[in-house]
C-alpha cells in the first residue's frame, strides 16, 4: 500500500437532489473516470473551510462504502480532498 503524500483540491461531478425549501442533499460522487461512488449517508452539513486544500463552503460529511470523507459545496462547482500518492 502506497502512502499518502498530501492532499489535493479536485472538482468532481456530483448527483444531487434540491427540495423546494432549497435545501441541497448529495447522492452520489462521479470521479472523473466516470466511476460512480453513491453516499450512503449525510452525516453532516455546515459553512466550513478544507483545511487540507484551501476553498470554503458548504461542507457536507458524507460516508462512501462505509468510510467517511468531505464533500465541499463551493457554489457553483462541487470538490474533495482527494488523496495525493507518489508514483513506484
């Protein structure tokens, strides 16, 4: 297993769902890949900064298969923290 280096900003595409007090639920991250990670759960949403990458917003705490991570809401545009590993 390779070990993380540091931390990236990467804009990812996101499914979300918008109801009609506006309030905005994530459902699904879209790597750019084309890989399709579901949220399995919101655990939490507030107006916070990505100590790790810079940029401020909507910070959603979502799990992804069990494991839970950041998803930033940076109007208009969605990113993460994205993981940076070194090449062997």
């Amino acid at each position: 297993m390779r070990k993380v280096v540091a931390r990236e900003k990467r804009y990812v595409e996101v499914e979300s769902r918008t109801d009609e007090d506006g309030n905005v639920t994530p459902l699904a991250v879209i790597w750019s890949d084309g890989v399709r990670y579901p949220i399995d759960r919101v655990l939490d949403c507030r107006q916070a900064c990505s100590l790790k990458t810079g940029g401020t917003g909507m910070r959603y705490t979502i799990k992804v298969n069990g494991r839970s991570t950041y998803l930033f809401f940076e109007g208009p545009r969605w990113f993460v923290e994205a993981k940076v590993v070194p090449m062997p």
